[in-house]
C-alpha cells in the first residue's frame, strides 16, 4: 500500500475540508441546540456526490472504497461538522447490502442511500449481551406456510432510528443442521408493527439521538433477510470492519479540531508578555497529540487498504487497532486543548467542553478499547483467551 496518499484522495480532503468549513462547529451547535438534525449538510454531501462515495457507480455511488469514505467523515469533523450517521448509513448498511443483498435490494437502497434521500440505522447491541456478540438474543423465526420471518427481541444504543427509514436488524436463526443459533441481517421498516423504540436521555452533545428498540413479533416478508441465511458472521463483519475504521475517522476529524483551536489559542495568547504557545509546558503536549493523531490516521488508512482490497481479516486487525489508536489519540487531544485554554476551554464560546462526553465515544463504541485489547492479546499475539 502507498504510504503517501494520492493526487486524487488529497484533492478529496481538499475539496471536502473547504466544503465542511462552509458549515462549522457553529453551524452543528445550533442544530444541536434547537434538536434538529443536520439535513442542509447530509443533502448537500449528497449532492457532491460525498455521502455515497464509497457505493457502486452502478447504483448511484462513487465507486470508491472506505478509504474515500473516511476522509469525507475525518474532514468533516476537523472542521466541526461532522456526521455521525455516515458511519451507519453508508459505510456499515450501504457496504453490507452492496456486498451481499439481492438485486432487488441493492436497486431498492444504494441509489437512496448515496443521494441523501433514505437513510438506514444499525441494530447490533442489547442490553445483555453487550459486547458479546454472540449472546445475542435477538430471534428469528421463519413461519413455513408464509415464508416470512417474525423478529422479537431489544436492542440499545441504536443513532439515529428516528430520522432513518429503515433499520438493519442483527438477528439469530436456528441452523436447521446443528440447532444452534446464527445471526443473520433483516432489514426493518421503521413503521413496521411491532416496531417500536424509546429515545435514551444522553449526556451527550449530538446531532444523533440513540434510542431503545422493542421487537414483539415483527413481521417481515421472506426478502427482508439481507444475503445468505447462512453466511452471517461473513455478513456482520463486513459491516464491523467500515464501523470501526469510520469510527476511527470521526475521532481523528474530532481530535483534529480540537487541537486545531488550542494551537490558534496558544499562538494568540499573550502573558508575561510571550505567547503561551512559546513555553514547552503547553507546546509538547500539543505535538504529541498531533504525533499521536497522525498514528492513529496511518493505521486508519492501513485498515481502509486491506479491507478495500478484499482482505477481511487482515483488515479486522487493522480496523480494531485504528479504532483503539484514534479512541487515544482523541481523548488525549482534546483533554490537552482544554487544559490549553484554561477556563476557556469549558465556556460555550470556545465549543470544546462538549467534546470531553464526544470524545469518549470512540474509545467506547462501537467496542470498547478493553475488548479490543482481549481481541489483539488473543487473536494477534496467541495469548490464552480471557473469556
């Protein structure tokens, strides 16, 4: 992989950081405050063909890979506008269903999807099963007369369910052959009865609400199963690598912020006669979030690589090291430009206090940095398992 970034990808970051700068931290503010969503900016990402870049040409996309579509949401977030639901919409649903849904529903969704028009949320986590995948309890079962499938079950920590028009559902199925269960991906309509949600109170500065799901006995028709019954850990995980190397772009683009503002601060404030920026106390920490930040956009982009390039499980690696290492890097990065600012740092004015809450949410989600540890000790090193 070239280790320098193309004469296309650099005019992308360009083109994409000037776009993202037209909106700001102020503009996202706002939205934020009244509760609204930032759909002038999602339509318009849109229609400079941003939000689909990484969707088949075919069906309306880019043609490009998660290689494009991180730096679309890395600029974005460096210039204090970022889109938390690219991470769900397009990289995650989008990549799944070009990868492995029908016909019928690559026509239906990826056009929609890349031109702003729909918009899909992802189920995975429940409230008992956490981070453990594999104690899903989720349920589908298939009537032999209809053919349709009937979901029950819960799910939390859901972004975005009340702007999007449908919701990719981890579910299990029995394997006719051994009894257990598999999981599997349906897509639900967000009027589907049965369906219903609750919106989680979050101490969180967001666009994206996060809500609670209630599955009783959703009825969907045989086609609603995205791919192979029985090719489902494949399927969930070609979802999980883009999540993971997205989530590591919106923490870059956030932590890039950030330090952005501190370094301005501390070039501009004067005491004793000096800019505070001259004294090492305030200058190195703020090179080493910037060292720390670049790091952590190599291995991004490693990731992005490997999993453009087909390789699934090289790439699983690398996504859950950038994830861990952008998860760092942000935390630190903004820790370090409010301490810069000093009480600034925490006034409305300046806008960084919010992202102390934002900025943990890359080292929790959409796994947490100890599981991800668990994951590089055990898969990566050979280390006995923990768990």
């Amino acid at each position: 992989m070239a280790l320098i970034e193309s004469e296309e990808h650099k005019a992308l970051r360009s083109a994409v950081a000037a776009f993202g700068k037209r909106y700001g931290r102020d503009y996202m503010t706002d939205i934020i405050d009244s509760g609204g969503y930032p759909k002038e900016l999602w339509l318009e990402a849109a229609k400079l063909g941003y939000l689909g870049v990484n969707l088949p040409e075919t069906y309306g996309g880019g043609g490009g890979g998660i290689a494009e579509l991180s730096i679309v949401l890395e600029e974005l977030g460096t210039a204090g506008a970022p889109l938390l639901m690219m991470i769900v919409s397009p990289a995650i649903c989008g990549t799944v269903i070009s990868r492995f849904g029908t016909e019928d529903q690559k026509q239906e969704w990826l056009p929609a999807l890349a031109d702003g028009t729909r918009t899909m949320a992802f189920g995975i986590t429940e409230p008992d099963a956490g981070s453990n995948s594999h104690r899903i309890t989720t349920t589908a079962r298939r009537e032999a007369d209809t053919g349709d499938w009937l979901l029950t079950g819960r799910k939390v920590f859901v972004s975005g369910v009340d702007i999007a028009d449908a919701t990719l559902i981890v579910g299990r199925t029995e394997d006719a052959r051994t009894g257990n269960l598999k999981p599997c991906l349906f897509i639900v309509p967000r009027d589907a009865p049965g369906f219903t949600r609750r919106k989680i109170d979050m101490e969180l500065h967001g666009a994206e609400k996060q809500f609670e799901l209630a599955l009783d006995d959703v009825r969907l028709p045989a086609e609603a199963l995205v791919g192979d019954e029985d090719a489902g850990l494949l399927q969930l995980f070609a979802g999980l690598n883009p999540e993971r190397i997205m989530t590591a772009a919106f923490a870059i683009g956030m932590g890039r912020y950030a330090l952005a503002r501190a370094v301005e601060y501390a070039r501009d404030r004067v005491v004793w006669k000096t800019p505070i920026g001259a004294h090492q106390a305030i200058a190195h920490p703020l090179a080493q979030a910037h060292i720390d930040l670049e790091l952590a956009r190599l291995m991004m982009q490693k990731a992005a690589h490997l999993y453009d390039a087909g390789d699934d499980v090289g790439a699983g690696e690398a996504a859950n090291m950038a994830k861990y290492a952008a998860g760092e890097a942000c935390v630190r990065a903004v820790d370090q430009a409010v301490h810069t600012l000093g009480g600034n740092g925490l006034t409305r004015e300046f806008g960084l206090a919010t992202l102390i809450t934002a900025s943990r949410v890359a080292r929790i989600a959409p796994v947490s940095r100890e599981m991800i540890l668990n994951y590089v000790s055990h898969q990566t090193l050979g280390l006995p398992k923990s768990y």
